[in-house]
C-alpha cells in the first residue's frame, strides 16, 4: 500500500508543481503593457554575430518597461537615456559614476532614444547598451545587454 500511495501523492506533487509554474509564466508573459514588470532592454539591430557593410552602421535597441527622456530632465525614477560602449564593457564605469562623453561613449540623449547611425572603421565590435539617469550616471537597471558584430 506504501508504494501505491507514494506514487499518487507524487503524481499530485507534480501536477501543483506544473500549475505554479504555469501560473508564474502567466504573470510575466503579459508584459506588453508598458506599465508594471522589471524593465529591459535589447539590441534589434545589428543581428548578433552579423557582418554588416560600413562605415554608417544603424544600432537599434528595444527599450521595456522605462521612460526615455532628453539628457538633463528632471532627475525621476525608472527614467534616463541610453549610452553605447564601444568595445568597452559595462563594468568599465561603476554604477553611479558619470559616464564620459567620448568616441568610446555614445550618449543617446537625444531623440531618437533607441537607434543611432554609428561610423565605424572595418573589423570586429561589442557594443554595450547601459542605462544612464538624466545627468548621465550609470545604472544597473535595465541590465546591461551587448552585441558583437563585425563591420566590413
Ligand atoms: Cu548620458
């Protein structure tokens, strides 16, 4: 009788475990709604690993979940504008330091908010998106994403 027990109570174990899991999946699917979830970002141009024809390069990023505003608005939470590290990695400006405005620091403070058309010589790329509050200090959130691509 033991093991016919252990079998169904394994069973039921199972099945509440798939309906919790079904239900978190729930809640973050609908995130399309601009308001409530953890915000993100993600590159949309170049496709990863593409080699693509310069020097004018087009980068473009999705940006959830976060308010875009111009450099220098009133200072609010989950707003700021992003930065583009060129082959410089995230972890190169701390978070809350200022991050510098330099041929390796595109600041896109500006609209448009999530694209900017970059010259860049022939070879290999990482470009780091990193979120940035109105007086260009970095941020942790969105996490930062990167993207390599090679420019022919
Ligand atoms: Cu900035």
């Amino acid at each position: 009788m033991n093991r016919q027990w252990k079998r169904g109570g394994m069973a039921v174990c199972l099945g509440m475990l798939l309906l919790l899991l079904a239900s978190c999946g729930g809640g973050t699917s609908g995130a399309t709604d601009g308001g409530s979830g953890e915000p993100t970002m993600r590159f949309i141009a170049p496709a990863a690993d593409a080699t693509v024809q310069g020097p004018n390069v087009t980068v473009e990023l999705e940006v959830e979940n976060w308010e875009l505003v111009d450099a220098g608005s009133p200072m609010n939470d989950d707003e700021g504008h992003l930065h583009l590290f060129i082959n410089v990695p995230a972890s190169s400006i701390p978070t809350g330091e200022v991050i510098p405005s330099t041929d390796q620091y595109i600041h896109l403070g500006t609209a448009p908010y999530t694209s900017r058309e970059l010259e860049l010589e022939p070879g290999e790329y990482t470009i780091t998106a990193v979120m940035g509050d109105s007086s260009h200090q970095a941020l942790d959130t969105p996490v930062p994403q990167s993207i390599t691509f090679t420019v022919e």
